[in-house]
C-alpha cells in the first residue's frame, strides 16, 4: 500500500499536470476582446483586423466587446478583472499610461495589466481651422505670443491634450485647452471654427485634410515621412525634440500565467506578419511594429514618464 506522502506527491504531480495541459490547450474557448473605446473608431476597427485573422489561426471566435467611458478606463478596469486565463484581453492605447494622471479611479497599468504585444504605431498631426491665421509651427507660437488667452486648443484625451499642453508651454503663452469626448467630436469643432487647433491621427483626418475642410500644419512624427501627407513638416523642425507618436497593443488581466502571455504574443505577432494585415496597416497610416512582451512594456514604461512629467507639469490633477 502506498504510503500518505507518497499519495499526496503523486496527486500534487496529477494537479500539476493537469495544468500544465490546460495551459498548453489555449485557446479552448472564445477570445473576448475588450475595446475600451466606442464602435466603428480606429481603435475598433483595428481591433476586428487583428481579431478576426487571429480567430482564423487559433479556430476559436473573437468576441469583440466594447466598453467605451472614463476616457477608456471602463473597459481597462474590466480586463483588469476579468479571468487571468488568455481568453480576454484588451486593446489599449496611450490613455492606459496617461489616465492615472487625468482620473483618480483609473486602475495601475503596472500592476493589474500585464503586457503582451506593441501592434502598431502612428504620427499624428497638427489641424487648424482654415481661417485660423497661421499655416506653420512658427506662425502658430506667434499667434499664441501676440494673443495670449485667445489661441485654443482642443484637449480630447490621452495624446491630444499632450501635444496641446506641449505646444502651450514651448511658446510661452496662455492657450485655451477645450476639453472634447474624443477626436471625432474635437475635429467638427475645428472645421466649424469653435476650436482652433487639434492633434489628430493622421488616418482620421487626411479625408479632412484632402477636402479642405481643416488645415494640416505639420506632423508629430520625429522626421517627415512617405505615404498619406508625408510631404509635411514636422514640428521638431521648429520646436527641438517634439515627438508625439500614438500606438496599439495588447493587454491581459496581470496574473495570466508567462506561458499564455507568450503563446498570445507569438500568435499576433503571426498575424501582424501577413501581407493582407500589413497592407490594411499601410493603408491606414499604421506602421506596424510587433515584438515581445517586454519590449511593450519597455515603450509603456518610457511613455508613462514622459507624458507624465508634461501633464505633471501643465499643472494636471487627477479628478
């Protein structure tokens, strides 16, 4: 007869077997993914990219979820407490590392998220209203020197505000900060002149840009690029190190064991690697980047105390 501890040895290497196999099974179920912005925005429409080719590989659905409010927070808070199992994760962008210096109930991306992939990352771009009396960087600290408290500057989340409050403080001068639910709402107000100026993705506005309707100033990128309004200046010509670049990735609840982490990240990075989505990326303005978890976490890490000492700075608090 086998002895007690002998009993309890082989039951603890069953217990651990069996999850190692359950790990190993992934995905044995739908992958929920978590947007934490409305429908039909770039966040939403990556998302299904990305998503749908993922269900293909792995043959398991992709149930989008949105949950837009709180400037993204809602949805970061239910990935955040979702099953640390590598069947939800959550697209995130800037907002997951700036939210904590805008809002006192937003979660720690640190310590209740863990990191999985960098899927992308794009320039932004500096819109006016065409009546807007400046066509260049330098014109526009001008205008915010010569009209102090008169310059506005529509301050619609994470990177928009950013750049607005970088702008403010390398000229010198007061400017307005409007606050906007978003780009999409932030854009109609500079093209019908209640806001003068905008940071803005440059997939969402080149329509804009193209017809007319807003002026584009310059890019936020760190030197001009090719594709979609590559022949734009870019701000750090006129105002030394001035970078403001977004990005899309992936995040699951912090206690999803290493091994998922590491079957997800190997999966979408399969997929970001097809022609099909890497022309969709293109398509968009995207430019995609890919790699491993520790190298999103490295760029989340970097952005947190760069955009953190400007808000910081401008005199933000978190509400």
């Amino acid at each position: 007869m086998k002895s007690k501890v002998q009993m309890v040895l082989l039951a603890l290497a069953m217990s651990a077997a069996s999850a190692s196999h359950a790990q190993s099974a992934w995905p044995s179920k739908p992958i929920r993914w978590i947007v934490p912005f409305p429908p039909g925005g770039p966040a939403d429409l990556v998302t299904r990219i990305v998503s749908a080719k993922l269900a293909e590989r792995t043959g398991q659905p992709a149930v989008v979820e949105n949950r837009g409010g709180a400037g993204g927070n809602v949805g970061h808070e239910a990935a955040a407490k979702a099953a640390p199992d590598g069947h939800t994760v959550v697209f995130v962008v800037p907002a997951i590392i700036t939210n904590p210096f805008f809002l006192k109930a937003s979660i720690d991306p640190f310590k209740e998220l863990a990191p999985v992939i960098h899927l992308d990352s794009a320039w932004m771009v500096l819109l006016a209203n065409p009546a807007f009396p400046a066509a260049t960087v330098s014109e526009v600290i001008a205008q915010a020197r010569a009209h102090p408290g008169k310059v506005s500057c529509a301050a619609s989340g994470a990177l928009p505000q950013v750049g607005c409050e970088m702008l403010r403080s390398y000229a010198g001068a007061d400017m307005i900060m409007v606050q906007y639910k978003g780009n999409a709402p932030a854009l109609n107000a500079v093209m019908g002149g209640e806001v003068n100026l905008l940071f803005d993705l440059l997939n969402t506005a080149q329509g804009q840009v193209k017809s007319g309707r807003v002026r584009a100033i310059a890019a936020t990128s760190a030197k001009r690029g090719a594709g979609p309004l590559g022949e734009l200046p870019v701000i750090s010509e006129t105002i030394p190190d001035f970078e403001l670049v977004t990005w899309h990735g992936v995040m699951v609840p912090a206690a999803t064991p290493k091994d998922v982490v590491q079957k997800l990240n190997r999966e979408i990075q399969w997929v970001l690697e097809q022609p099909e989505i890497r022309q969709r990326f293109a398509d968009d303005g995207l430019d995609i980047t890919g790699g491993t978890p520790q190298v999103f976490e490295t760029l989340l890490k970097r952005d947190y105390s760069k955009y953190g000492r400007i808000l910081v700075g401008a005199g933000i608090k978190p509400e």
